[in-house]
C-alpha cells in the first residue's frame, strides 16, 4: 500500500434481514432488504447541529441507527437503487423499474414495459432512461411530471449484462462482448470481445469516456468505441463492480477494495479488505460498501493529508497530481505545497542522476536560481544584495545541510578534481567527467529556459530608469548608484537585473565548461547581464577570445575590446602557422569593429584605426568615409599621428569621392607630392643626373592631381618650383592662373613637346565651350601659332614674365592671347574672301587679333631665328575646325605655299560652303513659312458676317439694326460695339466680375 487514500469506518452492523440494494440520499442510507422491506438508517447524532450547513447532506464518519422501515417497498428483492437528486427521484429496479418521489416515497411511476429487465442506465441530463430486458433495449423520457414516454426499442442479439450511456449513444456488454447501439437508427458496431470468464462490465467516467472490463484489465474507449491509449488499467482479478471518484478508481472484489489512481500507469494505491463485500455505491462525500448485514463507509483521507504521505513516501508524482485537485480557494497553499514537492522532487531526482527531469522540477517549483546554483560549486557567482523570497521555500522540510552545495554530489572543478585520481581510477573519472557534463546540461537547459521572463524584467527596468532620467525625476536620482560601464544607471534595489546578472554569469560559465563556445558567443552578442569582472577572467583564462571580445562589446567597453583585438593580431601575424587565429583576428577585424563606433565615439576610431591604416589602407579609408567622420578632424589627426600616410588618405579619399575633400586638403595633398618631388629632384641634381623627362610615381601623382583638381593654391605653389626644372608642373600650374602663353611656351620651348602643348589647347578650349555663357577671349590655339612663329621673342619675355609673377603674385593676371593683341597693318583680298568662316566658330575663336603676315615676317628676320612652320601646319591641318581662319592666315608668313596649307583650307572651305548652302535652304524655308502665315491672315480676314433683322446682341439682348457692331473670334457671337466696349470697361474695373444684362 502506497498511502491511505481512503478511511474504512463500520457505519451499522444489525440489519435484521439481508441488505439486497444500497444507496445513500443525504445524510441518510436506504437499504433495500430480501424481504422486500425499505430500511432508512441515519447518523445517532443527527439531531444535534454540530456541523456546517455543506455538511448536512453528506455521510457522517459515525455510527448510524434506523431511522424508518417501509415494509412491502418492493414485491420481490430489488436488484438496484439510485437516487436522482437533481429530480428528488429513487429509481428502483425489482420486478420492474418504479420512480418514487423523495423524500416521502410516493410512488409516482411504474414502467410495466421494464419487467423482467436486468440492468439499467440513466441519463440525468437529459433525464432519459434505457433499460434491457430478455434481448430488447428500451428508451424512455422523463416528461418532468409523474410520467415517462416510450422514446425507442431495439432489438439486440442477445442478453444485456452491463450498459452505459456514452453521449448520444449506448454501450452495451452482450454476454462477450462490447457493442455501441446508436439510439437514432438502432445499429451497432462491435468493439472488442470481453473475457471467457468474467461478465462484461462498463464504466463511465465523468469526461464521458468509457472503461471497458476484460478480465481484469480495464480498457479505456471514446464515446464511439474506438480506443483512447495503450495503457490499461490492471485489477488484482475481475472486479465485480468499478466506482470512480477522481482521482481514483475503486474496484469491488469478494473480499477486498482496490483504490488505484487514474494516472498513467495506474498503480495500486491502497487495498481495504472486508469479508464478502456485496454492493459499492459512490455518495456525495464518500464510498459505501454493503455486506450481507453490516455497511461500512469509506471516507477520503484530506488530500492534504495524503500529499503530506506521499511526498514522505517518496511518491512526489502522486502528491503533485494531489495537489492539482485543492479547491481554488487554496490556491496560496496549494502553490506552496506543491513548489515544496517539486523542490523535494527535484532534489531526489538529482541525487539520482536524473539531472534534466530535477530541472524540470526546479522550474516548476518557481525556486530562486541562485538556490539551484547552490548545486554547482564549479560556477562562480556575482556578489548580489537580493535577498531570497522566504515564501519559496516556507514549506520545504530539507535539512540546511541538504540545501548545501554537498548534496549536488560535485565538489569542485572538473580541471581541479580530476588530476587528483590515481591512474587506476580512470573508469571513474570517465564516469564523474560524464555525470559532471550530464549535470551542466541539464543547468543549461534550466537556465535557458529561465532566462527569457528574467531579462525580460531586467530590460524593462532599465527601460523605466531610462524615461525617468529623460523626463529628469529628481526623486529617481537619488535612487541610482555608480554606473555600470556599459549598462547605464543601476538602482541599489535593481533585483531584477541583480537577478539576471546571476542567471547570465552562471549561463556563460556552463556553456563553456560542455564546450558550447559558439552557443557562449551568440548568448554575448544578444543583450546579456554578464557579470564583466567574472567573465573576463574565465574567458581569458581559457583563450575564448571571441566571447570575450563580444563581452567588452556588449558592457561598452571598446577600449579594451580594441586593445585585446590588437593583441591578437599582432600574434597572428607573429605565429603564421595559427591559420585559424589568423584568419579569425586579420586587421580587417579591427575594422569592422569600428565601423559601428564611427558615429559615436570618432576619436576612438581614429586612435585605433591608426595600427591598421598601413595594412589595410583602402578598408580604413571607406571606414572614415562610411562612418562619416569629418575629413578635416581625419586629415590632422593624421598629419600628427600618422603623416607618412596623410597623402595615402586624401589621394584615396579624392579618388572615392572629390566633393567630400575640401579646397585646403586638396592644397595639403598637392603640397605633400610637391615636398617628395621637390626631395626627389634634390637626389637627383645633387648627383647630376636629373632629367626632366623621368617620373616616379610620386611626380605622376602630383601632375595628375595638378590637372584633375582645383582646390590648390597654384600661386604658392609656383614659387617653391626650382626655376630650372620641373617645368611641366610649372606649366599646368600657369595654366591655372590663365596664364596660357607662358604654359604652352613652356611646352614647345623647354619641353619640346607639341603634343603636350595641343592637348592643353584642347583642355582650355573644351572648358571654354562648356561655359555658358561663353565669354569672349582670345583664342587659344592662334596663341599656341603665334608661339610657334615668334620662337625668339616669347624666349626673351619668357624669363622675364616668369620672374614678374613669382615676384608679385598680387599683380592682375593679364588675359589670354593678350601677346596676340597686335594691330592689324592691312590683308589681302584672298583673306577677306574667306572671313565669312568666322560665322562658323563658337566664340574662343572670334578674336581680332590684327597681326598681318607682314608683320610676322618682320619679326621672323629680326630674331633670326627659324619660325617652327611644320609644327604650324601640323596644328592647323589637325585643328581646322576650332581655328578662325581668317586670323590665322594673316599670322602666316608670305612665303607660306598655299599647297601646304591644304589640309586646313580645304575641310575649312568645304564647310563653309556647306554652312552658306544650309542657311541659304534655311532662309528660303522661312521665307515660305513667312507666306503661308500671310495666307492664312489673309483668309481669316475675308469672312463674312451676315446681319439680318432678327441678328440679336449677345450682351444686351437687342437687335442690331443698323448699329456698329463687333463680332467674337468665333465667327457666330454679334455684339453692339457699344455693349463691347462697355462690358471690356466694366472687367477692367470690377476685376473679371459677370456682366449684368441690361
């Protein structure tokens, strides 16, 4: 026996007769004896009120005396009784089935068509009654009076010895077997065959399911027949009767009571043994069991009394499904009780290597983790001022020694035990390095599982403080202490978080010691109360660097993140056979690291980005860009900390976006590759073998950037250019302040390159032409002409020119082709002819440069030096296009054969040709539109307009007559030109309001 689930007490013991029936209605027993005769027995101290109004109509744990006989109740011994108490109603089953009104037995209906029937059923919801006799199965109503009507009878293949209803239908047990008999339509469907020996036995149960006898098994069905589960509930033999009283199953057997639970799998809970027990009847407080002459009452044991026996007992699956049945007015004591079984549970269940199922227990029971902690001497907690929850535990009966970390049956780490054991100790080091993992587990899991409700409440504090602290609370600062770095304010009395800083610690420190880095990791990436000094230690101590990285992340602490992540790199870099180390902390970590820090915290950046920017140059600059750090707070840090890589930022920078670069970094940039230039140019003079025609790449740069930007300074610049070298720089940098003659003598005369000098005309003349407006200046190649055919007189001013603008860098920049502006001293008529080209030419080419070839000439022999005609002829035949012809043939000297000038009079003759072609078709064709609009005015002129006697004014609404009249632009709406010019004068004054009819 388990425990005792009910107590026996021997209600009456001197019925003179036979007991043949039993039932109880109230506080009172009604025997139905073998002679026929009704016995009402009642508690001897009934008259006397010593119990509650609720108790008055249930059994009595006392004696019971006869209270009324009614003889000749019934004219042959009842087979059954049953009370109706929702109706007032006895049924009893003799001869016949009669109904008797309670309390005085008046005899309100007999069913004549139910004699000779054996076994009953009663639906009290719907107040129907079946009923079998010989192999038929009736149905009656109840009509609610003294009356029942006939509802339905069927025929069965044979005698009824147990029914049931199920729902809408009946179960019957025929002889051996079971069948469902579906009331609507009289067919029946075969379940299962009952056993050889033992008669059929059907038992509802209050959800309305079935329990069907097979021998001694019992086999739970629906109410369709179809079976519910494997598990069968197992009697001792084959029960004669089955009474269910939750949560137990009482069984009636010839010399014994069996009380088994309802709960998988059914155990025998406690065994009542009496001599030739007869009849089992379930009242409304307890169970009554009738022998031949004596009743005895079974009376549940308070299931607080039980749970206490069962969890004594050990048997805490029982006491828990107990405690489920207190009323809800316990609900405080019952919560009470059954976190203790749970706590109890657990602890027997952990002792016995049942980690994951104590767990599950330790949840259940609501218990303070840091309780469960106390388990695991192996995990290192934070310090905590929380103060346990004392209702937890206020009905737990463990000794304080049971509650301490000795009862986990780990007394330390696995890295501190086990060197400890002999060498032929190995089996059980496996075996306590196995259980240790297996207990962690099942932590990890608790843990987990805890984790989500406690940093959910954590979050939500923080949540709160945060608004209090935005709207200013005064009363809440003084509530706050000294932050914790990264989590922001935390109150003295912040439980909750306390709560998930212990949760969090422990969690971490479990997953690692089973090997779980990675589920370590992605706890650390999401919002963790990771206790930092403990957690720092751990994870150092056992090379998690990763983790550890993500825990400065998490608590803010990006410095000593930074620091760790250098650290590791450096290492890497130190031990190239570490491919995983490496591949996992490259310099690219410490930039991506960054990247989220860029808007925060840019100076940190900047500090750290310092150890990568000569590793990973491009990645680090798309970090300042993407991070929008200010350019100029970049470009001096670098200047100060990093200047052998300031010019590597800004040329990457302008490569990647140039508007993001302003016109003093630009400068700076330009100044830096001049400085290298400038070095460079040193070495090389000093060893007497510069060449003006090498580049480094330091020169390739400059003179790219030279052309490509414009934010420099090219006046300062100009003066730190040796006046011997480096001319092509000089050159674009004269060309920068529109000093174009100098530019391009410096290309043809020092560098002797015509090539250079071309592409800076196309430079100058395709920024021209995209200006809109274009302003009108000389034009640029007749300069690049005149250079060649005066090679002598733009060396003598050269020097000098030079000298005059590094000196005075205030003077006003003179104007393009100024050393073009020569007064015109006449032209020949084949020049004039051809002057109508100068319609042809954008604007740079409409200067009035008056030179004559005459005048060229002159200067030709005065210098004597040759004049540079093929380069002259080259440049016309190429540029034809952009030069005006008329100037340029006056530039040229007498001599100049007209066969060489073909290639620039021949394309610039036919396109003339072609221009005066399509403007003459251009003229004609507006000449000809000129016309049809003439046509049409003439036409719209000539409509007619008829006035007749009946023609009316549209203003006035009068005839025309003989008045002036004006018509619309329609053709169809006459006016008074009277009316017109008055209602014309009335918009204007009134501002477009409707005229009124007159």
């Amino acid at each position: 026996m388990v425990h005792s689930a009910y107590d026996s007490f021997e209600l009456l013991n001197d019925c003179p007769t036979k007991i043949d029936a039993i039932e109880s209605y109230g506080s009172k027993l009604l025997l139905g004896c073998s002679d026929g005769s009704l016995r009402i027995y009642g508690s001897d101290s009934s008259g006397v009120d010593r119990s509650p109004a609720s108790d008055q109509h249930a059994l009595r744990k006392e004696p019971f005396a006869l209270e009324r006989t009614v003889a000749g109740f019934s004219k042959k011994a009842l087979l059954s009784m049953e009370v109706f108490e929702s109706r007032e109603l006895l049924l009893s089953l003799s001869e016949s089935i009669a109904f008797h009104r309670l309390p005085n037995l008046e005899t309100i209906a007999v069913i004549t068509k139910a004699k000779g029937a054996n076994v009953y059923s009663w639906d009290d919801r719907r107040g129907f009654l079946c009923f079998a006799r010989q192999k038929r199965v009736c149905i009656f109503r109840h009509d609610g009076g003294r009356g029942f009507v006939e509802v339905k009878d069927f025929g069965v293949p044979d005698t009824v010895k147990s029914m049931s209803w199920c729902g809408e239908n009946i179960c019957l047990g025929i002889r051996k077997e079971y069948m469902i008999l579906n009331v609507t339509n009289g067919a029946l469907s075969e379940v299962f065959s009952s056993g050889k020996i033992a008669p059929p036995l059907v038992v509802a149960l209050p959800s309305g399911e079935l329990i069907l006898g097979k021998e001694n098994i019992g086999v739970f069905v629906d109410q369709n027949g179809k079976l519910l589960q494997a598990d069968r509930i197992c009697w001792s033999e084959a029960p004669t009767i089955v009474v269910i009283q939750k949560p137990y199953a009482v069984a009636l057997f010839p010399r014994r009571v069996e009380i088994r639970s309802l709960r998988v799998p059914y155990p025998l809970i406690q065994t009542i043994v009496l001599h030739n027990p007869r009849h089992l009847i379930k009242s409304n407080n307890a169970l009554v069991v009738a022998l031949d002459n004596s009743v005895y009452g079974l009376f549940p044991v308070p299931l607080g009394a039980q749970i206490v026996q069962l969890t004594a007992s050990g048997n805490f699956e029982e006491a828990l499904a107990l405690c489920k049945l207190l009323p809800p007015e316990d609900a405080s004591l019952r919560a009470a009780k059954e976190g203790s079984i749970h706590i109890r549970y657990a602890h027997y269940l952990f002792d016995n290597g049942c980690y994951e199922e104590a767990m599950e227990h330790f949840l259940a029971s609501q218990v303070d983790i840091s309780y469960v902690l106390s388990l695991y001497p192996s995990i290192v907690l934070p310090k905590t001022t929380a103060v346990p929850d004392p209702e937890k535990l206020m009905d737990l009966s463990l000794d304080t020694s049971q509650l301490s970390r000795g009862s986990s049956g780990m007394s330390d780490d696995l890295e501190t035990l086990l060197p400890h054991l002999s060498e032929s100790d190995e089996n059980a080091a496996l075996e306590f390095k196995k259980m240790s993992h297996n207990t962690l587990m099942a932590l990890i899991k608790f843990l987990q599982k805890k984790r989500y409700s406690i940093v959910e409440k954590a979050a939500a504090e923080g949540t709160e403080e945060v608004v209090l602290d935005a709207v200013g609370d005064n009363f809440a600062s003084t509530r706050f202490k000294k932050s914790n770095k990264g989590r922001g304010n935390i109150p003295v009395n912040s439980a909750a978080r306390e709560m998930a800083a212990i949760l969090d610690t422990a969690l971490l420190q479990a997953l690692l010691l089973t090997g779980q880095s990675s589920a370590a990791l992605e706890m650390l990436k999401g919002l963790n109360y990771c206790d930092v000094k403990i957690c720092e230690e751990i994870l150092q101590k056992g090379s998690h660097y990763a983790a550890l990285l993500e825990l400065y992340r998490s608590n803010s602490m990006h410095r000593e993140a930074l620091k760790l992540l250098h650290q590791l790199v450096e290492e890497s870099k130190s031990n190239q056979s570490q491919a995983e180390l490496i591949q996992k902390f490259s310099p690219e970590a410490i930039i991506q690291y960054l990247k989220p820090l860029s808007g925060t915290d840019p100076m940190l950046v900047l500090e750290f980005s310092m150890l990568v920017l000569e590793s990973c140059p491009t990645q680090t600059i798309e970090l300042f860009l993407s991070g929008n750090i200010p350019a100029d707070l970049v470009n001096s840090y670098l200047k100060q900390h990093a200047p052998n890589m300031q010019g590597r930022y800004l040329e990457l920078m302008l490569a990647m976006n140039e508007n993001r670069i302003s016109g003093k970094m630009q400068n700076e940039m330009v100044q830096i590759y001049l400085s290298e230039v400038l070095e460079w140019y040193s070495e090389l003079s000093a060893q007497q073998i510069w060449d003006e025609k090498a580049y480094s790449p330091t020169r390739t740069k400059l003179l790219s950037a030279l052309e490509s930007i414009s934010g420099y300074n090219p006046e300062a610049l100009l003066r730190h250019l040796p006046p011997d070298a480096l001319f092509e720089e000089r050159a674009i940098l004269l060309g920068k302040m529109n000093q174009h003659e100098l530019a391009l003598s410096l290309y043809v005369h020092k560098l002797h390159v015509p090539e250079l000098a071309l592409a800076y005309c196309d430079r100058v003349y395709e920024s021209v032409v995209h200006q809109l407006p274009v302003k009108s200046s000389g034009n640029i190649y007749l300069t690049l002409l005149q250079i060649y055919l005066n090679p002598q007189k733009t060396t003598k001013n050269f020097e000098k020119r030079i000298t005059n603008l590094v000196s005075s860098p205030n003077a006003s920049i003179p104007k393009v082709g100024s050393a073009a502006s020569i007064k015109a001293k006449g032209g020949r008529k084949k020049i004039a002819s051809i002057e109508g080209a100068e319609d042809m030419h954008i604007s740079p080419s409409n200067t009035d440069s008056g030179r004559s070839d005459g005048d060229a000439e002159e200067s030709s022999e005065e210098g004597g030096s040759p004049i540079m005609l093929d380069q002259v002829l080259d440049l016309l035949s190429r540029r034809w296009d952009r030069i005006n012809g008329a100037q340029a043939l006056k530039l040229l000297p007498r001599e100049t054969k007209l066969q060489n000038l073909l290639p620039f009079l021949g394309p610039l003759v036919k396109k003339s040709s072609e221009s005066y072609r399509n403007f003459s078709v251009i003229k004609s064709l507006r000449q000809s539109e000129n016309l049809q609009v003439k046509d049409e005015l003439y036409n719209q002129r000539k409509a007619v307009v008829k006035i007749s006697s009946d023609s009316i004014c549209s203003l006035c609404n009068k005839k025309i007559g003989t008045s002036v009249f004006a018509v619309y632009p329609n053709g169809k709406t006459l006016v008074h030109f009277v009316c017109f010019r008055d209602s014309q004068t009335m918009k204007a004054v009134a501002k477009g309001s409707p005229l009124r009819k007159r």
